[in-house]
C-alpha cells in the first residue's frame, strides 16, 4: 500500500506542473480549464496519497509486531 501511495504522489506531482504549465494539457477534457482547478485537484489527490501512506505504513508495523 505504501507504493501504491507513493505512485498516487508521483502522477500527483506530474499533473501538478503540467497543469501549471499548460492546463489544456491536464485539463484536455475541458473547454475553459483553470490554474486553480489545477491546484484544487492536486490539493485533493496530495490528501489522499497522504492518508494512504500513512495507513499502508501503520499497517505495515502492525504486521511486524505481530510477526515477533
């Protein structure tokens, strides 16, 4: 779980300075795409690889403990 988090914080990034760069190319499904939808959505998807590394490494030493 604690790659899957740290995949969902590399696209995160990568969207971020594309949509920073050149909304229309993160944003391509949109007519009129903003800098600030940009930052909204890299605001959300940061939060949520953020929570699931912190899960993923809770239960990770759940595991050792348990296997001691």
């Amino acid at each position: 779980m604690v790659l899957a988090s740290i995949h969902i914080l590399l696209y995160t990034a990568i969207f971020f300075l594309v949509g920073m760069y050149k909304p229309k190319w993160a944003l391509f499904f949109l007519k009129n795409p903003s800098r600030f939808l940009v930052s909204s959505i890299t605001l959300i998807f940061f939060m949520i690889g953020m929570t699931v590394y912190g899960e993923g490494h809770k239960q990770e030493l759940l595991e050792k403990q348990g296997t001691q």
